[in-house]
C-alpha cells in the first residue's frame, strides 16, 4: 500500500471513533461500521489492482462502453 492509501486507512478508523461518539447503539453502529469498512476495502483494494492489472483492469464489455462521464 502507498503511503496516502494507509493514511486513508487510518483516518478511517479515527472517523470510526468519532462516529461512535454521535450515533446510538445498535443497529445504526453496524451500518455505520459496514459503510465505514466497505470505504476501508476499497482504498486498500488498490494495492492488489496495482499488483495484478489484468486481473482487475479488463477492458469494458462492449455493451458497458461508452460515455461514463
């Protein structure tokens, strides 16, 4: 991982903590967590895109490309 994409780790988790300080118990903290999470996968998914580009970077199917702007 590069060295803004562990910081981005890191300050994932501070916004974890400071979450738990402004959302109730229960239910609304494992969605909180399961978002919070999901963002931490995709920043450290970069380093095995990095590491394995045709694996992860396959050119769109036909029927996707087109403008995705």
């Amino acid at each position: 991982m590069t060295d803004a994409e562990i910081r981005a780790v890191q300050l994932l988790g501070e916004a974890w903590n400071a979450v738990l300080d402004c959302v109730p118990d229960g239910q609304s903290q494992r969605e909180a967590c399961a978002a919070i999470h999901q963002v931490q996968h995709l920043v450290m998914a970069q380093s095995a895109i990095r590491a394995n580009p045709d694996l992860f970077r396959s050119p769109l199917p036909s029927t996707l490309k087109g403008d995705l702007s």
